[in-house]
C-alpha cells in the first residue's frame, strides 16, 4: 500500500487517483465518507487497492495500525467544502482537527503529505498572496484551512518529512456533479442552459457590475498536475497558491460554456441580449460572506520551479463542456 488519498471518491481526489493509475500506480488506499452514494461513480472506474470509511481510518491511524507501514505518500484531499454549513464545530473538526491527526502522524512516520487548502483563507481581500497579512477567512470553512495552514508553517522550520498546501482557488471540471450546490459555476451554469434556456448570473454587487464580479476559475487537470509536480519533489516543503493567475469574469465563463454548447463566438452582452445569461438580485444575506473577487499569486509556486501553464476559462470550460455533453 504505497499511497493514501482522503477524499478518493469526490472531485479532485478522484481526479488524483486516476492520474496516478496513468502512472501505473494502483497500490492506493481511498479513504472518504460515502454517505453520498453518488459519489462511487467517481471510484468506479478507477484501480484501487483497498476503500476504508474515513473515520475507520483515523480512528486505526490514531491506534498506531499504519505505525511502520510501506506508506509511500499521504494526499490529503478529503474536507467539508460547503462554505455555508450550518454546523461550524462539525467543520472545524473534520477539516481542523483531522487534518492535524494526519498531518502528526506524517511527520512522526516520514511521510510526505500533500494536502488541500483553499482561497477561502483570503476573504474579500484584494491581495492573495501567502501571508499573514492577506488572510481574512470570512466564514467557518475559510477559517479551519486558514487554521490549518497556520499549525503547518509553525512546523515548517523542524520538518520530518514534505508536508505542502495548495490553495485552490475556483476548481472545476469532471467529476464534480455529485457536489450539487456546492459543484463549480461552470457545471451549474452548463445545467441551467440545458434545464432551462439560460445561465443565471448575479447583478451588480460589490463595487463590479452584472455578471462581473471575477474569479480565478481553474480547471481540475491543472490542479492535479500541480500535485503531481509536488509529489516529484520531496524537498520542496510550504503552501502555495493553486490558481491560473488570472480573475475572469462570471460573464466570460458563462459566455464559454453557451458558446461551447450552441456554438458561434457570442459576448456576454449578446448572450444578455438574447436572454441566454440572466441577471438576478444579488443576496443581501451573502454580502458579507461573498468573495466577488479572486487572483492568485503565482510568485511563490513560480518560485518552487512550477512552470506548467494554466488553462483560461475560455479553454478550460470547453474541454469540461465537451466531456459533460458526452455523458
């Protein structure tokens, strides 16, 4: 059993261990909580060694079970993701909590671990790099990877093994669908057009006007190559920013995902026109909780030898629109 990955069967954890059974890799513990059944279509598919519900996992990992084990490399991508769960204690300590126990024992046993932070950690902030001074989290799952990333750096200095943390900014792409509400703009906006005729943007909020707040929108294959290059290189150690670098407007990514499926190289203000992007009200109730805007600093994963190029939205949705079609 040479590598773990928590939150095998959800987005990007399922993403991983494909890419790794590209590499002929199958010795793979998925580790996740299928209380969502819908999540298995992700693992299907896919080569595996063994499945073990998460909290068997921690509670085995925590009784000295994995001690000494052939363990490899820890991917840690399992979270709860929902921005607006109701539960903050719940949250803190499946994405708080757990990912310390993970993170100790990694460092005890020599482990390299790889796990999943979030641009959440930077609030409404208009600077994202990774320091202190730019992370205002502005909700509970925010401040548990903010948390986290914090319990990390104060280890950075007395390292037993590579521990890095990627920041993920707006992920999206295949094998997202079984998120629901929590699933990227991208795929919400590409089930809207077929359900109903149109794509729903918000109005004007914050300053932007219809449709143009702006997000850094990046595509799941970028995300899991930014892993991979981690996994290669056991003396790079730090968090890092897992973005393209580049904010693009709601009305850009909804223009790219109508013009995939209708095709033709419409505008947002055409597509407006037509009745194919719809503005509707902004909620008051998500105002202070709203990142309406996100960028990506590249310096400091630029700076651990990253080169690999980002996909913009124009690119990268049409290669999601394609697969979604195909289904």
């Amino acid at each position: 059993m040479r590598i773990v990955v928590t939150g095998a069967a959800g987005f990007i954890g399922s993403r991983l261990v494909r890419a790794l059974n590209e590499r002929g890799v199958t010795e793979i513990l998925a580790v996740d909580n299928l209380e969502n059944p819908a999540k298995v279509a992700n693992l299907a598919a896919l080569e595996i060694e063994d499945y073990m519900d998460k909290r068997e996992f921690l509670a085995r990992l925590t009784a000295g079970h994995f001690d000494g084990a052939p363990i490899e490399a820890l991917l840690h991508q399992g979270a709860c993701s929902d921005t607006l769960h109701p539960d903050g204690r719940y949250v803190m300590e499946n994405n708080y909590q757990y990912s310390k126990a993970l993170f100790d024992w990694a460092q005890e046993e020599e482990v390299p671990m790889i796990y999943a932070s979030s641009a959440a950690v930077y609030g409404a902030g208009r600077e994202f790099r990774e320091a202190r001074e730019c992370e205002r989290p502005l909700n509970v799952y925010g401040y548990s990877k903010f948390l986290f990333d914090q319990h990390v750096r104060r280890r950075l200095g007395a390292l037993g093994a590579q521990v890095v943390g990627l920041r993920y900014f707006n992920v999206y792409g295949p094998g997202e669908a079984h998120k629901g509400r929590m699933a990227s703009v991208a795929w919400h906006a590409w089930r809207q057009l077929r359900t109903e005729g149109r794509v729903k943007l918000f109005a004007g909020s914050h300053g932007f006007p219809d449709g143009e707040q702006q997000r850094d929108f990046v595509h799941v294959a970028d995300v899991v190559r930014v892993n991979l290059y981690f996994l290669e290189r056991r003396e790079i150690s730090g968090v890092f920013n897992c973005g393209t670098g580049r904010a693009q407007s709601f009305n850009a990514l909804a223009a790219a995902v109508i013009n995939s499926v209708r095709g033709g190289k419409r505008t947002p203000a055409e597509l407006a026109r037509e009745g194919l992007i719809e503005y509707i009200p902004f909620p008051p109730e998500l105002a202070a909780r709203y990142q309406a805007y996100t960028q990506a600093d590249l310096a400091r994963l630029r700076e651990a030898g990253y080169a690999g190029q980002f996909m913009p939205v124009e690119e990268g949705v049409a290669a999601y629109v394609r697969e979604l079609e195909r289904a």
